[in-house]
C-alpha cells in the first residue's frame, strides 16, 4: 500500500474525521533532504476531527505523529500539518 494510503487509513480508523486531505508534496522538494525520486517522503495533511477538541495544537500534532510512526521512521521525512476541530473550521 502506498503511503498517502496508509495516512489517510489510519487517520480515518483513529481519528474520525470530517476533513481529511492527504497531499504528497515530495515534487517540491527534489534534492532537498530525505527527498526520494520515488516520492512520497513529503506530505501536507490537512484533517478537521473532533478528537482535537480540548487538545492544544501540540497535543493534536502529537497524537497524529504518534499514529503515523511506522510512516515516519520508514519513508515520511517531512509531515506538515493542519488540525482543526470541527468548531474552528466552521462545520
């Protein structure tokens, strides 16, 4: 399984989202650090969830990097991050 896959499966089983939006990014950083030519070592992940309520944004970015480990110790280099409760998104 390709890992944008793989992010949007286990985000979507832990995490229930509203918004979830999985963007491989790794085309823009060719010849930067941890780059691939095969891609997907850079991501955007974009995913509104009531899991972060009550949750600072610190807490909300470490249940997410907690989940993806297995993603980010194999081939994510780069994770970039938007999370938002469904209150701040406006659903």
């Amino acid at each position: 399984m390709e890992y944008a896959a793989r992010i949007r499966q286990k985000l979507t089983e832990n995490l229930a989202p509203e918004v979830l939006e999985v963007v491989d990014e790794s085309d823009r950083h060719a010849g930067h650090a941890g780059a691939d030519a095969k891609g997907e070592t850079h991501f955007h992940v974009t995913i509104v969830s009531s899991a972060f309520t009550g949750r600072s944004r610190v807490e909300r970015q470490r249940l997410v990097y907690a989940l993806l480990a297995d993603e980010l110790a194999e081939r994510v280099h780069a994770l970039g991050l938007t999370t938002r409760t469904p209150a701040e998104a406006g659903s």
